[in-house]
C-alpha cells in the first residue's frame, strides 16, 4: 500500500480553529505568496504555475496555466470567475475549502488575477451553502480593509476587485458557460463552444478564465514553494495532491487530501487512515470513481492509481475527486436509478436529447425497479443511451450542447453491462431483488 | 410584502454598483426579496425589473430557472433531506421517511401552522457526512432520528434561531464595499456601458 507521506498543500489548516480569519491565516503563512508573486512580473507567475502542471480541479483537468495563457494578449477587460458551485452527487471538497481556509482561496484569486492580468474577480458560490458564504464575505471585507484587494495592491501599482455572487439552486449551472450566463443574470444554460470558449469569448463576451475552488487554492502553495515542487509530487502526468470525498459503504467516509498518480483506490478505499475497508466486512459490488457522470468501477480497478491518464484509459474519470463506495449488498438497479434521476432532474432542457432522453431513463429504471418493467426494456435503455451517447463510448460521442446528457448514460451502460442478470431477475420477478 | 423596502432598496443600488453590467445583480436582488418576505412575490419582481431596467418577464425568466426561489410562501423552515447517491447508500432514505412521520409530511408539503416545508433534494455537498440534511440551508451532518426530532421539538418552541435563521435569509455577513478600497475598474471599456 501507498500511503504516501507527501505535505498536505490545501487542507493543512482545516484543523487550525481560526484559520479563516485574516490574523489565524497570516499566522501560518498566509499572503507570503500574494507578495512574493507581486515581487515579479506576471508572466513568471504563469510560468511557476504551467511549471507545476496543476490540472483543474472541477471535473475536466485541463492544465490550468495551459488555459491561462490562452487569454488573448492585449483585450480587456478580462476576467477571473470561480467556480463554487459544487454540487455533483458525492463532490464535497469545494465547500470545506471555503469555509475553513476562505483566505487560502482569496490569495489564490488575486495571485492568478495577476498572472492573467484582470482587474475583477467574481467568486461564484452554490446558493444552498449560506455558510461558506459568509465565511468569504467575512474574509473578503478583511482582506480589502488590510489592503490585500482593491485599489494599488500592496503598493504593485495593480488592482482588483473581487464580487462575492451567489447561486440559486441549479447543478447545470457550474458547467462553466452557464456560470458565466447566470452571473449575468440570465437562465442557466450552456452556451455552444464553439464559439463561446470563455478564454475568448466569456463574462459579457470578454477574455474569462473560469477555475476551480480547489485549482485556485492550490496556487499559493505553488508561488511559495515553486512549481516543480509541486510537480515532483504526483507523477509526471497527475502532479500535486488531491482532495477525495470518500462516501458510501466504507468505515471511514471522509474528505482526504492524498498525493495523485502514488495512491491507488485500494489505498484509499482500505488503508486504515483513508476509508478503513468496506462496512460490516463486507465485499465490494463496484465504486463511482469520479462523481455521478462517471462510468462505474469495480474489484478489478482497485488497484489503479488516482491518475488522470490511467482512469481515463481504464474507461472512466477521476472527474469532481468524488469516490461513492457500494458493497455487494447494494441494488446496482437502484443505485444508478438514483444517479439517472438527478441527471434528469437536472438537465436544463436546452437540447431535445437530453431534455427527452434523461427523463425517458429515468422512467424506465423506475419501473423495472419498481417491479413493473417489460421484457424489451433492456434494449429500450441502450437505445435511448445510444441517442444520448452515440455508441454509447468512452469519452462520450456528444449530441449536445455539454456533457450532462451524456453523463446520465453512464450510471445506466456501466449497470445494465456489468449486472444484466439483476436487471432480469427485477423484470422477471416483477419486484426489487434486493429488497 | 411586496416591493423592497428603503433599506433594501440602498443595499440593491450598493449590490448593483458593483458589477460591470447591472442585469448581474438580478439573481442577488432576488435573493434580497426572497430574505426580506420568506419568498419572492410578483410585486417585488416588478420592483426589481424597475431597478434593474427590465421587463418584468426578464425578471420572472431568470427567477422560475433557479430552484431556490419560492414563488408562493413556504414554511419558516425548509427541511431538505439529501437522497442522492452518497446518502442512499448512507442512510438518507430512512432518514427522510423519518422526517415524514416526524413531522407528519409528504415530501413538498408545508404542516398547517406554516412552520416546516419538507423537500427531497440531490446532493448538498455533504457526501461523506450521510444521512444528513438542511434546515434553510444549515446543515445537520451524521444526524440520528432522535437528533432529528429534538430539532424539530426546538424549533416548535421558537429555540435555535441564532442558529437558523427564517427561510429567505442565507448569508448573515456581507460583503461591505468601502469605496476608498474598492476599484471599480472592472467594467472599464466595456462595449455597452453601465446604465
Ligand atoms: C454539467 C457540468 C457541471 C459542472 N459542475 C462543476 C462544478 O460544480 N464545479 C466546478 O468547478 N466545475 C464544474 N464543471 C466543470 C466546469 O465546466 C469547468 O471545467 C471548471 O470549472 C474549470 O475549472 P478547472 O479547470 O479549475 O477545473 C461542470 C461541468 C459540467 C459539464
Ligand atoms: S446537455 Fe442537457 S444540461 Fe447540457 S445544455 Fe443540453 S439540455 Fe442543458
Ligand atoms: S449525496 Fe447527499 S450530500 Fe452528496
């Protein structure tokens, strides 16, 4: 087993009481970054940061200096959103960082604001965390009545502001072209890219770059210790640490921060300090090993390490860093039942597969598992699926305008490939055979 | 009831000046509503089209969007119990049938006396902390039956309000704007000018 002993860069104060105010902060470091990162032009901060090959957090993992760079030279203004909007069954990192260390995030704002060269900076936060919330705003009025933001920053001659905005209860609206919408304060929906990526073409159609809470909090770790620091953790293709939200039938569900690429899902699964092995000694049935959008894993994928390149190659995604554990007492019927309903419950009706598709899955799994489904309704499923998903092929053949369609595909092909005779037995029993 | 108050009219022109574009602020703005009446009415929509300038129908489009926003009065406490797929596996099943008879409701349902709304809801963020669940968006992690219901008996008795304050309002700190700190700059050159 690799439980490896690397630093923990993000959640080294989530046990410091007081990390979240602006004295608790700079007592153990905190802005030593922001002035270390002023000290220098921006283009070597955007250096330190592609040197550290940090791939985003949120879902895709793109390098985020790659797409820092993207921003056309020269057009402003230009702008930095955050992504809080985290609400992707099993995702739960985003809303601790915010409310345990805010400032960490802060100091991560401003110092990517300056490497891009923007003067504003929205921190887009989910609607349903009042909490985190006003742990920022209270950071925010700190930091601006320190000096840290706002007019002639720590006397660099730079500025920013930085807008506290909240969300209203809508998951499609972290997908990052409907962020940007809804901070205009339109509906929700994506946008088609192209044309609309928003390095080109973002928040009122100006240069945007869309990050994160976790990638954006990473970075000032990155400008104090440099980025190849922070690349020598990890492997060459998944550098740094990753916080993993641990849920379902494990001993010890639990937010970790582990070092990517070292670590394995056995590791994180079974090791005493992460989940402790399954509950009640029980065995596995199979693990979601990047939130609801990703296709399902089981016994055979333990072993694989927490890398991008690996998991994608294996079929799947370490996706929003959400691993949802089911032991072998668990209804693979049910389960991706409940995964499809969000997904339909969720889909912004913008494009007809979607809209259509996710809601006729969802009234299909129900039925069968309700104990009403019909002989043919196995090969109604992947028919449907493959209206969503041509192929139904990993990474997903797209029909519309973002992934969400697609993804509620997953839960359905991953369950229907791997437990085809529970799918039987519920319509040939006319009942849940877990029940 | 209804159109925002002079008090709320000052902080929606302070929330309104800080964005490069004023439509911005609507979702802000109707948050403001929604934490001045427990919910957002069609008279304060009108309102906020006129601080806005926008139609009325611009307004009620980005509103009905956003699942957070009640068009009809709820209860002074909105129960949301996590039945995702984390909480399924952990215990969030029972515990929303357990919040059903507790409180003698049908998921989407308000008791008589206008106190409790009970929702079923996706995935709060809270994933590794099932059965869990939310009272005006304040959460109970790893919460028991029992727990569940001296909640209840507490808020009955008018207890926790420190805690929980009533449907509508989410963020008890705000963010103060002083101007000698603030920019402003962000909206600088921008093709259409702040109105
Ligand atoms: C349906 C959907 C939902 C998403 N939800 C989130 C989210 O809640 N938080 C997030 O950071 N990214 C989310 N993303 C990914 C964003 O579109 C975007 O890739 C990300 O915010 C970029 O930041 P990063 O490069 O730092 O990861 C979502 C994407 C899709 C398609
Ligand atoms: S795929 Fe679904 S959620 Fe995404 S834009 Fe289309 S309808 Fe909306
Ligand atoms: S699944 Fe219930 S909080 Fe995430």
């Amino acid at each position: 087993m690799a439980v490896t002993d690397a630093p923990k860069l993000i959640t080294a104060r989530f046990d410091q009481e007081d990390a979240h105010t602006l004295a608790g902060y700079e007592s153990s470091g905190g802005y030593t970054a922001l002035r270390k990162a002023l000290g220098s032009a921006p283009d070597a901060v955007l250096a330190e940061v592609k040197a550290a090959n940090i791939q985003g957090r949120g879902g895709a993992g793109f390098p985020a200096g790659t797409k820092w760079g993207f921003l056309p030279p020269d057009v402003s203004p230009r702008y930095l959103v955050v992504n809080g909007d985290e609400s992707e069954p099993g995702t739960y990192k985003d809303r601790l960082l915010l409310e345990r260390d805010p400032h960490q995030l802060i100091e991560g704002v401003l110092i990517a604001s300056y490497a891009i060269a923007a003067n504003q900076a929205f921190i887009y936060i989910r609607g349903e965390m009042p909490f985190a919330h006003e742990r920022v705003a209270a950071a925010l009025n700190e930091a601006y009545a320190a000096g840290y933001i706002g007019r002639d920053i720590m006397g660099s001659g730079w500025s920013l502001d930085v807008v506290l905005h909240w969300g209203a209860g809508a998951y499609i609206v972290g997908e990052e072209t409907a962020l940007i919408e809804s901070l205009e304060g339109n509906r929700g929906m994506p946008r088609l890219k192209p044309p609309f990526f928003p390095a080109v073409k973002g928040l009122y159609m100006q240069p945007t770059i869309v990050n994160n809470v976790e990638t954006l909090s990473n970075v000032p770790w990155i400008v104090n210790n440099g980025g190849a620091a922070f690349a020598a953790l990890g492997t060459d293709e998944s550098a740094g640490t990753r916080i993993f939200a641990l849920s379902g039938h494990v001993r010890r569900p639990g937010v970790y921060e582990v070092e990517m690429g070292k670590t394995t899902f056995r590791d994180l699964i079974e090791a005493p300090v992460y989940g402790g092995g399954i509950r009640n000694g029980r065995g596995l049935k199979a693990f979601i090993p990047g939130g609801a959008s990703a296709p399902w894993f089981y016994e055979e994928h333990l072993d694989l390490p927490l890398s991008k390149a690996t998991v994608d190659k294996a079929g799947s995604m370490l996706g929003s860093g959400a691993v949802v554990v089911m032991d072998e007492t668990t209804c693979p019927v049910r389960a991706a039942l409940r995964v499809v309903r969000f997904f339909a419950h969720e889909s912004c009706g913008k494009c007809t597969p979607c809209r259509e598709g996710t809601n006729w899955l969802e009234k299909i799994m129900h039925r069968i598992e309700e104990g009403t489904g019909r002989a043919d309704d196995l090969d109604l499923l992947l028919d449907v699926s493959d209206n969503l998903s041509p192929g139904i092929a990993w990474p997903p053949r797209q029909t519309t305008i973002c992934p969400l369609g697609p993804s509620a595909v997953s839960p359905v092909a991953s369950s229907i490939r791997r437990f085809r005779d529970d799918y039987v037995a519920h319509i040939d029993q006319g009942r849940c055979t877990h029940d | 009831m209804g159109r925002l108050n002079a008090g709320n009219v000052a902080l929606a022109h302070e929330i309104i000046g800080r964005y490069p574009r004023t439509k911005s602020a609507l979702i802000p703005l109707l948050h403001l509503a929604q934490e001045q009446d427990g919910w957002v009415s069609d008279e304060a929509m009108v309102h906020i089209a006129e601080l806005l300038d926008l139609t009325p129908s611009e307004v009620l489009g980005t509103c009905s969007f956003y699942e957070m926003f009640k068009r009809e009065p709820v209860g002074r406490y909105l129960v949301n119990v996590c039945t995702s797929i984390a909480c399924m596996l952990g215990g969030g099943d029972e515990l929303l049938e357990h919040c059903e008879k507790s409180l003698g409701l049908t998921p989407g349902a308000t008791t008589a006396d206008g106190l409790f709304t009970l929702n079923e809801v996706e995935c709060i963020a809270a994933c590794t902390e099932a059965p869990c669940l939310q009272v005006n968006y304040r959460y109970f992690h790893r919460i028991t039956n029992e727990e569940v219901d001296a909640l209840f008996a507490d808020l009955r008795a008018g207890g926790r309000s420190g805690e929980i304050p009533p449907h509508g309002t989410l963020t008890r700190v705000r963010q103060q704007v002083d101007p000698q700190r603030w920019d402003g700059r962000g909206g600088e050159g921008l093709p259409e000018e702040r109105s």
